[in-house]
C-alpha cells in the first residue's frame, strides 16, 4: 500500500503540520505501507529531514503566487508559494506515478477545488486540519483539537466523511505514550526542578529570548535549571544562546533534538506555544505556561486553561516575572500536582493507532 502526504514547513508555517505527517508516515511503515511526501521548497522546508527518516520526496519550486480569484481567496493562501491551481498540475504529475492508495493532505492553503482534482490519482484522500473555515472533497477529516466537535465540520465536508475528532487522535510519536507512566509519577511532589521552553520548531518572533530575559525578574528558584529546545531551521538559534549566556541559571540550548519526550518527561514546567505540542505536554502531564503565536492556537489555549491543564501568558507580559514562575504565587507545587492532574486525563499518546485503524477501515484494507 502507498499513502502520500502533501504538506509544507516554512518560516511562516512553522514545522507542526511536517512534524505530524512524518509521525503518521512512521506508524504508517511499521504496517508495511509505503509513504511519500510532496512539499514545497520555501525558506525553512524540511525536505532533508523528510530524507533522514528515510522517505522519498518531491519538491515544488516557491512561486509565491496569489490565489486565482478574489473571490474565493483562502485566509492562509499565501502559505502555498503558487496558486492551488499550479500546484493541483505538479501534485497530480507526480501522483499519476505514484497512484497511491491514500493521499494526505495538511496545508491550511489547500481546500475543496485542489482536492477534487486530485481524486483520479489516488483510490482515497485524508484531510488533516484544525480551522474548520473552508470546504474539503476527503473520505476521512482529522482534527486532533482538545474538544473539537463532528459539527465543526459538518458544512465542510462530504455527508459520507469520516470526521475524528478530538486529542484521542492527536498524532504523537510512541515514545510519548512509553514515557507517560514515569512522566506522571514523578510528578506527585510539584516540584520545580528543571524548566523547560520550547515554543516550536521556529519562533519566527523570536520570543524564545524574550522569555530568558524576562526569566531574569522572576521569582524562579536558584537551583532550577533551564533547557530551551529549538529547531533546527529556527532563525534566531544565535540570539538565544547569547541570551542564555547571561542568565543566572544554568541554561542549555538544544536544536534538532531526537528525545523530546524524554526531556519533557524530566522537566517539572514548560513553557511553550499553544500548538500540536500541547498534545505532547498533556500526555506526560506536564505543567505549562502557554503562550499564543497564532490566531489559530486561541482555541487550544483557551480550551486549556479553561480545564486548568495550562495557564495562558498574555504576550505584552514579556517580563515573565509577573507571571511569578516561583512558589509563593500562581504557580506554588499545590497548583503544579494540580495542573498535571487536568493535563494528563486530555491525552493518552495513542491517538496515531486509533488514525491507522480509521484508514483500515476506510481503505482497501492491503496492509
């Protein structure tokens, strides 16, 4: 069985929608199906990362066109680099090559009219999204988003699609799920030991330093220490590590790493953005002080804080300090037991094998 994904990873984009592909690719492989990635050369892609895991890909040239029309224009059109015309003719070149079994699609820029053209060259197609703002031509749709509902989606999609919704299919890598137990049992005492941040694979905003240098004025304990995880691709890996060079914690900057989990399972609080790694930091329980870098991240940060899983930093608090990150506030060890307690019931890590299962079903069942 053959399954292609048609996604992008820039410095606008981020690397999420890439990142979570390759984790449903991986899953994928370990049933036997054969996968491929289509993605756009735009500053900052993952194209040799998607050859380190060990996939083939296809590239697109960045056009940086508009949509066809005013008319029908997507909010994230410019995230394309061509129109979704263009873009449909070199997709189904290749796809007519490949004839693929599914075809997965996660690009906030593509909707209904490049997905119809795509349905002659391939048997099924799987949307992967998290907006709800745009029509889509797809056998199955998936919104991973902590209490996303069926009628989000029910304008948008086919009556015959199945719709999964919610972090019971978020899409995590196993070693999530392997790391939970102790993740979770070493959170009893809400100690506040080891920080960590890390707001994505790019911080195209660079708040990363922002955040060390407002840790300065914060009541953060003496003995604590700081990782900080960056991508690979993110472009303010210098700045950073001058920042962290003059913290009065011992602070360490880690790129590219290959074990977030277990560094998240060792860390006591995060600091990180409201996006796909919410799911990763709720299945090992941890504690986190969100921070909103897109419109499209309001929901889950709301959604969150809203079950005390997390609790929101407005982003003008550029001193953290007034957060208070030590225990004689917000955030004493009562509230940190508390907020891995609501954290750790939002996602069990398996989400990825409840998807596999969905295109079992939905597919031709060759696996």
């Amino acid at each position: 069985m053959k399954a292609v994904f048609r996604c992008d990873a820039s410095i606008q984009i981020g690397t999420g929608h890439v990142m979570r592909c390759l984790t449903l690719a991986d899953a994928l492989r370990s049933e036997g199906v054969e996968s491929y990635f289509i993605c756009r050369e735009h500053v900052g892609h993952l194209l040799e990362l998607i050859a380190q895991r060990g996939y083939q890909s296809y590239s697109l040239p960045y056009t940086d066109q508009a949509q066809e029309s005013d008319e029908d224009v997507l909010e994230h059109a410019s995230w394309l680099g061509a129109t979704q015309k263009e873009d449909a003719k070199r997709c189904g070149e290749i796809l007519q090559t490949l004839q693929p079994d599914w075809l997965i699609v996660d690009h906030y820029a593509l909707d209904i009219s490049w997905e119809s053209a795509m349905r002659s060259y391939c048997q099924k197609i799987m949307v992967i999204d998290d907006l709800a703002d745009r029509y889509h031509d797809c056998d199955i749709l998936l919104d991973q988003t902590y209490g996303c509902d069926r009628d989000n989606y029910a304008i948008w999609v086919p009556e015959n699609c199945l719709v999964l919704c919610g972090t019971n299919y978020a899409l995590l890598r196993p070693e999530f799920a392997q790391w939970r137990e102790y993740s979770l049992d070493r959170r009893k005492t809400g100690c506040l030991d080891y920080l960590l941040i890390n707001l994505g694979g790019v911080d195209k905003d660079n708040m990363t330093t922002e955040i060390l240098k407002g840790l300065q004025e914060s009541t953060l304990p003496e003995h604590c220490k700081i990782t900080v995880i960056m991508g690979s691709t993110a472009p303010w890996i210098k700045s950073v590590k001058d920042q962290a060079s003059l913290m009065r914690w011992q602070t360490e900057i880690k790129t590219g790493v290959s074990n977030i989990a277990e560094i998240m399972s060792n860390s006591d609080l995060a600091i990180g953005a409201a996006g796909s790694t919410s799911w990763e930091r709720c299945c090992l329980g941890l504690p986190t002080i969100m921070l909103v870098l897109a419109e499209n991240q309001k929901t889950i940060a709301n959604s969150l804080e809203i079950v005390s899983a997390a609790s929101v930093l407005p982003l003008n608090y550029i001193k953290i300090g007034k957060f208070s990150l030590g225990f004689d506030k917000e955030l004493d060890s009562l509230s940190l037991v508390t907020m891995s307690l609501s954290a750790r019931s939002i996602c069990d890590g398996l989400g990825v094998y409840r998807v596999i299962e969905a295109l079992k079903q939905r597919g031709s069942n060759e696996y």
